[in-house]
C-alpha cells in the first residue's frame, strides 16, 4: 500500500489510465471499445504527451512477411535474410510506439506472425529496442467486419482492457470554438519506477504460494481473455510497480490485475494485498517500532524496505538515513541479506545530489558487505 494518499488529480484521471500505465512498463496493451468513441485520436494524443515516435498499423491490411520478414539473398549467397519493412526501422531506437488497429480482423496467419514482434521484440531480422511502447485496439466482434476472437496465446501476449469514452473531455470539446478537447490525468511515470518490482514481486510470490491453483490457470471458453500465466504474473509485477510508483489509487490496480491475470485472481490478489499488516515507515525511522522479518512473509519485508526509500525520497535529513540504513543492515540484514541487497541501492540514492553518507552509515554498509552471500557479490561484480 503507498505511504501517502493518492492525490486528488485522479479524479479527473483519464478513463483508460490503468491501460496507459500497464503500456509504460512495456507491456503490449490492447484495447477494445466500439467504433466512433476515440480510440485511435486518444493514444495518438497519448504518443504525442509522452514525445514517443508513432508508427500507425491497421493489422488486417498486413500480410505474414510484413512482421515476419521477406526473404531475399544475401550478398554473399550463402543464405537468407528476413528484411523487414520501412515501417519497422522506427522501432529500432529508443522512444517508439506502436499502435496497432483492428487486431481481431488480422487474418490467424498473420496474428501467428505478429507474435514474435509483440514478445520476442524482432521484425523480420530487424531487433526492436526493448524501450518500445506497443498498443492495439480492437472492435467488440459484433461490430468488426470477419473478427474472430484471439487464439489463446496470442490473447496471453497482451493485458485486456475495456475502452472506456472519455466524456468530461469530450464535453470540453463539444463546447469549444476551435475543438480543443483537452486531455484528462495521466501520470507522469519516474524513471526509478522499477525499484517496486520486488515489493509487488513479494506480494504476488506470497499470494501464489497460499494459492498455488493459480499459479498458471487454463482458461475456459473463447471469451476468457486474460488469465494467469507466468508471464502474465511477471507483467502483472511490472504494471502494478508502475502503478506502485504514481501513488495509484485501489480501483486502478484492481483493473489493472484483472487485465492480466483475469477477472476473479486479480480482484482476489488486490485483496490480498490491501489486507496485509502492514507497519508505518515513520514509526521505524524513529525508533518507535520494531520489526522482526518473517522468513515465511517475506512480502511484508520488502514492502516495509520500499516505503522506508520512499520516505526518505520525501523527507531528506542525515539522521533518517543513518535510521535507516541501520535498519536495513543490522536489522533486516541479519535475517535476509538478500532482500536488503536488492533494495539497499535504492536507499542509498535517495538522498540529494551531493549529499555523503555520514561515517556511521559507511561502516554499517561495510560491515553489512562481509555477510553478503557470494552469488549477490558474483552478480555485482557482473
């Protein structure tokens, strides 16, 4: 749970705010809402707000070898090569994104093709930098003209979310001389937002573990889109730790839980979590509460440790980092020098520019470096 309340700009979020979050952990995000209601305007404007280069696709007028690559000879003869189309060098650098239309209308064989672009991140023999942003939008089958519905494991390969029209800014429009429609809440997503992963990891690991049936589920019948996989399970890690980093309110994880893992996990994970005991960072840092690690509930740890790096974020001084440091190292480090390896990076960073470690946090950084296992050393080392 975040250490402070959600501010009160999420009430003029964007309807589809949970699927724009889920995109910027990189995670292929599809849309479906009947036509007419912007989608395709909306994530134009969105590519646009976050300066990202757009590439423009309606699948259903693409071939197999437009995502797979056309063969041709090599100058030297000796094999073939996959070139991929003009198109595709935009996704070669940092800072693309790629909007894909009228997916349920893509023929099987090209879907199967489209596979290795939205997981594997190739284009013919082209690589796609794994900075890209990828979204896809599709109508509900009744509406779109020879859909079917989404083979398994392509369906596997993307969060699900139902496009929600974005009425107050429609209004606005509506009620302007030069159709400016305006743009609800987004938020801007920091770039140390990847330091959650272990805190959801934790959570996700300690739910799955009381409930190993969805662990990798076997979805039932063509209407079940998203379900729990492994790799939904790592996505669904990833979006909320996104999520986690923007302060994002309940019902927005909630969404977006359930467009990865499916309707009733992912309503039962958020659950889970919110009903978690958990202790006041504040309390730790002066001295008022002491924790014991609980190898069995190692979801509360990591959590604790990632609300302590928030904390001092906001609140700088040198005696609540020695607080804390002393914290991760002679208390939690005593139990679980794992754990405190993976988020004690993070705390170190969170003081300003400039700003040293005193003397006392030095040494118990440097006594807690003789209890480090040798495989975390291996891995710094790397």
């Amino acid at each position: 749970m975040p250490i402070t309340a959600p501010s009160k700009s999420w009430s003029k979020a964007d309807p589809n705010v949970a699927g724009f979050l889920t995109a910027r952990a990189h995670i292929p995000v599809l849309f479906e809402g009947p036509p007419g209601v912007g989608k395709s305007a909306i994530i134009k404007q969105v590519a646009k707000r976050w300066q990202r280069r757009l590439s423009y696709l309606i699948g259903s007028c693409h071939a197999p070898e437009d995502f797979s690559g056309i063969p041709f000879l090599s100058e030297c003869k000796t094999h073939f090569v996959q070139a991929p189309p003009k198109w595709a060098s935009n996704l070669s650098t940092a800072g693309a994104m790629l909007f894909t239309d009228e997916l349920t209308t893509v023929p099987p064989s090209v879907r199967a093709a489209l596979l290795a672009m939205y997981t594997e991140l190739v284009v013919g023999d082209l690589d796609i930098h794994p900075d890209t942003i990828f979204m896809a939008a599709c109508n509900p089958p009744e509406y779109a003209p020879n859909a079917s519905p989404l083979e398994k494991a392509v369906a596997n390969r993307f969060a699900h979310y139902k496009w929600e029209h974005d009425y107050a800014s429609w209004t606005r429009g509506m009620m302007s001389e030069d159709d400016h429609w305006g743009e609800s809440y987004i938020p801007d997503v920091p770039s140390d937002w990847r330091r959650f992963r272990s805190q959801v990891g934790a959570d996700i690991v300690s739910y799955t573990n009381k409930n190993s049936g969805e662990r990798n589920v076997k979805p039932d019948g063509d209407e079940v889109m998203a379900y729990a996989t492994p790799r939904t399970w790592r996505w669904c890690r990833d979006a909320l730790a996104v999520a986690e980093s923007v302060n994002a309110p309940g019902h927005i994880r909630k969404q977006i839980a359930v467009a990865l893992v499916g309707k009733v996990t992912g309503k039962n994970l958020i659950q889970f979590i919110e009903q978690r005991d958990l202790v006041d960072p504040e309390s730790v840092l002066k001295g008022e509460k002491q924790f014991k690690h609980d190898k069995t509930r190692p979801d509360l740890t990591v959590t604790l440790m990632t609300s302590i790096v928030t904390a001092i974020q906001q609140q700088y001084s040198t005696e609540r980092m020695d607080a804390a440091i002393d914290f991760f190292c002679q208390n939690i480090g005593k139990d679980t020098a794992d754990l405190v390896f993976t988020q004690l990076r993070h705390l170190v960073s969170a003081r300003p520019d400039g700003t040293a470690l005193s003397a006392k946090s030095l040494a118990a950084i440097q006594e807690f470096g003789k209890r480090i296992p040798d495989h975390l050393k291996r891995r710094k080392a790397g």
